[in-house]
C-alpha cells in the first residue's frame, strides 16, 4: 500500500443493467477502499439511475446489485455526490433514491447521509478538484 | 489547477460534449478525438453552443481522427484549433488531471 | 512524465485501444514513460492471442505486445473482467479446470487493485473508452 493520498473521483454517467459499466465502476470502488485514497463518487446524467429505490431484476435474470451501494458506508466510501439538475432532468428527486448512510467515526459514530445533492456547478468544481478522475 | 477532458462521441446522438462543456471550468481545455470530432463542426444544431464556450475553454480537435473523417480545418468552427498525438500527449501532461467522458 | 493507461473497450468494435496505442506511442516518442495500461471492462479482449483479423488490418494485440516487450510496458488484464468474458491464462485455466488458455504474450491478468494503483504512481492516468 502506498502512504501517498490522493483524491480519486469515480464519475458514473450510465444507467444500471443496459450496460455493465455501473456494476464494474461499483467494481473498482469497492477494490480501491482498500487503498485509503480520498474517494468520492459522482452520480450525473444517467448515472443516477444507479442509486434509485425499488431495483428488481428478477425478471431479467441480472444480479441486482443496488443494495451494494448500502454497504459502501462499510467500506468507508462515504463521499456520493449527487447531480441535483440530473435528477430534476429525469423526473427524479431524493425521495427515489435509496437511504445511504455511513457511520461517522470522528463524531461517536453517528449515522450520516452518505448522499450529497450538489448543482452542476458544484460538480464541475468537484471535478475540477482531484487527482485522479475515473470514468465509468 | 486546469483539466483536460476528452470527449469521444458524437454529439448528435450521446450527451457527453454537452455535459462536458457544461462541468468545465473556465480555463480547462476539451479535447474532441474518435467520433467527438462532430462536435467541432460549424453550422450544426449544437454549434452554437460550442462557440459560446471558445474563449473560456480551449477546444481542440485531434487532426488523425479529422482526416480519417473527411473533416478538414474549413468545416470547423474558428477559434477551435487542431492537434496530433504529439500534442495531445503534451495536452496531458500540461494540465493537472484528465477526464474521458465516456 | 509517467502515464498510466487504462483502456475499457474491445479491439474493433470501438476505437478505444487504437487511440490508446496512438497515444501511447506518442508519449514514449516524446520522452514520457509508461507505466503500465490496464484493460478493463471489454477492453481484455484485446489481451487475446486466438484473435486472427484479416491480414491488410492491424493486429491491436500484436500491436501492444510488441510496444511492450520494446518499452517494457506492463499489461495487465482485470481477472474478474476477464473471467466473465472468457479470457484466461495458463495457471487460471488449470485452477477453474477449462480444457485452454488464450493469454498473448506480453499481458498479464491480475486484480483491480493494480488499476488504483496505477492510478496512485502514475502523474496521469488516461482513459480510453467508449
């Protein structure tokens, strides 16, 4: 492991079961918390599709890997920045979301939203604000 | 600190150089390559759009992906200039951090 | 300046790993290292050496092994990527009791974890996808 923190944005812009590519992000997340990087997640455009309530893919035969998200406060990835205008543009708001939440250590373990709504200008200074920016 | 991001679709059927250009932040530089290179097309539905945004962005468009294209430097808005892989490696290692909008 | 690249889209379907090999390219010619690339999502496939594309195109596999074997680069598949989409080496082939393996030379497989950390030592990490 190294000493060396960096701050590593995971950018997540599609949809979950069309395409891989939100399991495999949720992939390198869970992986990377094992390296005690400065990690934060960004949920824009489709991207937050992933995070909504009510995922049932029984009937699809895919694994259905929203409940994943909810463990990610376990894995100390507590950092889900959430686009408010992507939602607003999708017909969605935080009541279609799932609850996350992590447990603050520094604050005798309180529970905490682990989400965060911010405006797109507030992702693109986030954005604008790292290291390391992989894109899913 | 400036980032360089990469946009590789085409911006009439995928959303990604719109989003790109709207998290920018001034002083960053979009690099369109592969089939992004639609986006620096002159009197297009989103032209318009790109032009607002040259000044406080630099645009460029990756020239190999251009000419394999049929796109030369007539058919692309002014003030977005062109580079090769050479410059889109010193592109890369100018700014602080790179972002592909996949 | 050392780059780290990270290539998460199959050969021929996308452009993704042709522009990564451009770029890669590119870099070594004007001085910069590269690290290692990382082949994620369908990118592993490039990592196949049973692929056989018509002889007046270009060999993306034998394309990268060659730059890397020249400028000892690290390829590195992603195991769980690679598994789910048939790519295995000699000793994974045998654990999993598969009948073949189909690893070109120069790549190796192994886990997610080698891309973070690519991501940590490199000065810039570049992403081709689609």
């Amino acid at each position: 492991m190294s000493e060396q923190v960096k701050k590593f944005l995971y950018v997540n812009r599609k949809a979950p079961y069309g395409t891989i590519y939100a399991l495999e992000s949720l992939e390198v997340v869970l992986i990377g918390a094992a390296f005690d990087q400065d990690v934060s997640l960004a949920f824009i455009d489709d991207g937050v599709f992933q995070l909504t309530k009510g995922q049932d893919t029984k009937e699809i035969g895919v694994k259905n890997f929203s409940p994943t998200y909810r463990a990610l406060g376990d894995y100390e990835v507590t950092k889900l920045y959430v686009e408010k205008e992507s939602l607003i543009e999708r017909g969605l708001s935080t009541d279609d979301l799932q609850e996350l939440t992590y447990e603050d250590e520094d604050d005798d373990w309180a529970e905490k939203p682990s989400i965060r709504i911010v405006s797109r200008k507030e992702m693109g200074e986030l954005m604008g604000n790292q290291d390391v920016v992989l894109s899913f | 600190m400036a980032s360089l991001h990469t946009v590789n679709k085409s911006p009439f059927s995928i959303n990604s150089l719109k989003s790109c250009l709207e998290h920018a932040n001034d002083g960053d530089t979009i690099l369109l390559i592969e089939d992004g290179i639609y986006g620096a097309l002159k009197g297009s539905e989103i032209s318009q759009i790109v032009a607002d945004k040259i000044g406080s962005l630099s645009i460029i468009a990756l020239e190999p992906d251009m000419k394999a294209r049929g796109i030369d430097s007539s058919k692309i808005l002014t003030g977005i200039i062109t580079t090769n892989y050479d410059g889109f490696v010193e592109l890369a290692a100018k700014h602080d951090v790179c972002q592909a909008w996949l | 300046m050392k780059f780290g690249i990270l290539i998460s889209e199959g050969p021929y379907t996308h452009q993704a790993a042709d522009s990564a090999y451009h770029f890669t390219k590119a870099a070594l010619k004007t001085g910069h290292e590269i690290d290692r690339v990382f082949f994620y999502h369908d990118g592993v496939n490039v990592g196949t050496r049973l692929s056989i594309p018509p002889q007046d195109e270009r060999n993306l596999q034998k394309d990268w092994s060659a730059l890397a074997k020249k400028h000892e680069i690290d390829l590195v598949i992603c195991i769980a990527a690679a598994q789910r989409r048939g790519l295995l080496d000699e000793n994974e082939a045998k654990r999993q009791g598969k009948d073949a393996n189909n690893i070109a030379e120069g790549f190796r497989i192994s886990g997610l974890g080698q891309l973070i950390e690519m991501g940590i030592k490199s000065d810039r990490l570049m992403t081709f996808g689609d």
